[in-house]
C-alpha cells in the first residue's frame, strides 16, 4: 500500500468531476468552505463541460484526474459531485502513472467506483468523504472529519450510535462505499474484490427490496464469501428504511462475521470521512473500528 503525504491547510488540492453535471451554486459554495479552511484550490476548466447529464465526455472526464495526479503541484483530489458516470472512465486511466504519483483523492456515492478501483489497481489509499457540491451543507463534524483524514490521521471511530446486529470482532483491509454503484461493478474487469475485508456500505433512495436485490445479488457472485465484517452507514430516504436491519441480518447470517449498521457516513448532512484501503479492526465488544 502507498504511504501518501499529509494534506495541510495551505496545501493544494485540484478538483476532478468523473460522474455528473453539478449545480453551480453548490459547486462554488464547497469550494469557498475548503478556501476559508485554508486550502488553496485548482479547478481545471474541464470540469464545467457538459455533456447530458455527465461533466462532459468521458476521456476529457478521464484526462482531468490525469492531469491531477501527474501534476507535483497539486497534493490532493476532491471529486466535484457523484451521480453517476465514474464507471463510464474507468478504462481511460492510467493505473500504473497513478500509482506512481500516490495522493489522497476523496469522494463518495458514485465515486466509489473509482475509489475501490483505486486501491485495487493502484494499491493507493482513498477517502470516502465529501464531494465538493455536498461540503457547503456539511455539518462542524463531517468538516472536521474531512480535515483530519487529510492529515493522514487514522482516527478510532467510535460506535456508539449504532446498532449492533452481529456481535464479534474482525480484521480486514477497509473496503467499500456505495452499494449500488458496488453492484454495478459486478462481471466487468473492475469487480471488486473484498476478501479478508471489513466491507462498508450505504446508499440513498433505493427502496428496500432494491437493497435485498442488490446484496442477494452480490452474495449470490461470491463477493461476501471471504469477508471479515460489515459496516453500514446511513440508507437515507429508502423506502421501508426499518426492513433494512432484517435484510442484512438474513444476508449476512452464516459468514460468522461482526455486522453493525448506522455509522454516520454517506448520504446525509453528517458524513464522516473513512480513510479506506487500510487494515482495521471492528469490535463490537467495545464498539470500535480501529485503523492497526
């Protein structure tokens, strides 16, 4: 795994937009938080450029987060929106001109397609936290969250509001992000591989048997048969949210494994920055995941 540089107030950090068109208010509000935070930041003019509802066509997407890993002046990436779109780039990166220019690239929701393709293909470190559109809602805590993950710090994250539906202890590489878009990477050549993982999942606006479909999928192509345990994070505005504890008990039931849901990262205005790629411990006896 690629050790990266911390990423400082001062630093410069260079904005991509692999997935879709953003709103401009939005877009401007993030930059402003991450310039009051003493951040210097690069947005390339390509990341303006439309094309349907994506930011323009796929190699310009693609070109864009070249450009920001190969550049020594910039020292870190924030994507400009999720949506969808990431998954149309991923053979127009250069995996090994990435690997050898190791930075912190951060993003969630459709992002995590190329965050778990990240640590698969570059064996780089990634942070599953804000996109820039959703930083100028963002609570104090998911602000600060952001800022220390920057830093290189591997804070313990306590859990102690959420729910435990399998207790244990596990260790594994931490893994994951948005389910749907998980799903999605299933049969291509970036199916992610979880094993010997403590996998992490949340998602938004996906009604509950979406959810049961989509896991029962991925259980069914192997993808849970090595893992060591699961998180979950928030499932905003799904349909029948209360169904989903029992569909993750019946999924997971028979691997052995700790399961516990409600961390509070993902689709919310609390969305707390997970430092991934990274061996952790999960214990539910102290609630606990713990960078080691």
């Amino acid at each position: 795994m690629n050790k990266l540089k911390s990423i400082i107030r001062g630093s410069t950090i260079g904005i991509c937009a692999p997935a879709a068109r953003f709103n401009g208010h939005d877009f401007q509000r993030g930059i402003q938080v991450l310039e009051e935070n003493g951040f210097k930041v690069v947005v390339p003019a390509q990341v303006h450029e439309k094309k349907r509802y994506l930011a323009g066509e796929d190699r310009r997407r693609a070109c864009t987060i070249m450009s920001l890993f190969s550049d020594p002046l910039i020292d870190g990436i924030i994507c400009a929106r999720g949506g969808f779109g990431t998954l149309r780039i991923l053979d127009h990166l250069d995996w090994n001109v990435i690997r050898h220019h190791p930075k912190p690239l951060v993003g969630f929701s459709d992002i995590s397609a190329l965050l778990l393709t990240l640590i698969q293909q570059a064996n780089l470190p990634v942070i599953h936290g804000p996109n820039v559109t959703s930083l100028g809602n963002a609570s104090e805590e998911t602000l600060r969250s952001l800022i220390s993950a920057l830093e290189g710090n591997l804070e313990r994250i306590l859990l102690d509001r959420t729910r435990v539906l399998c207790p244990g202890r596990g260790r594994g590489r931490f893994l994951g992000g948005n389910l749907a878009t998980i799903s999605h990477l299933l049969g291509t050549p970036f199916e992610p591989d979880f094993s010997d993982g403590i996998l992490f999942l949340e998602d938004r606006g996906e009604p509950a048997y979406k959810i049961d479909r989509m896991l029962t999928q991925m259980k069914m192509a192997g993808l849970f048969d090595r893992i060591k345990g699961v998180v979950t994070g928030t499932f905003k505005d799904c349909d029948h949210e209360a169904y989903i504890p029992e569909i993750l008990q019946e999924t997971f039931a028979g691997y052995g494994i700790p399961l516990v849901s409600g961390l509070e990262s993902g689709h919310d205005r609390q969305n707390l920055s997970l430092s991934m790629g990274y061996p952790v411990e999960l214990n539910t006896l102290d609630h606990s995941l713990t960078y080691i």
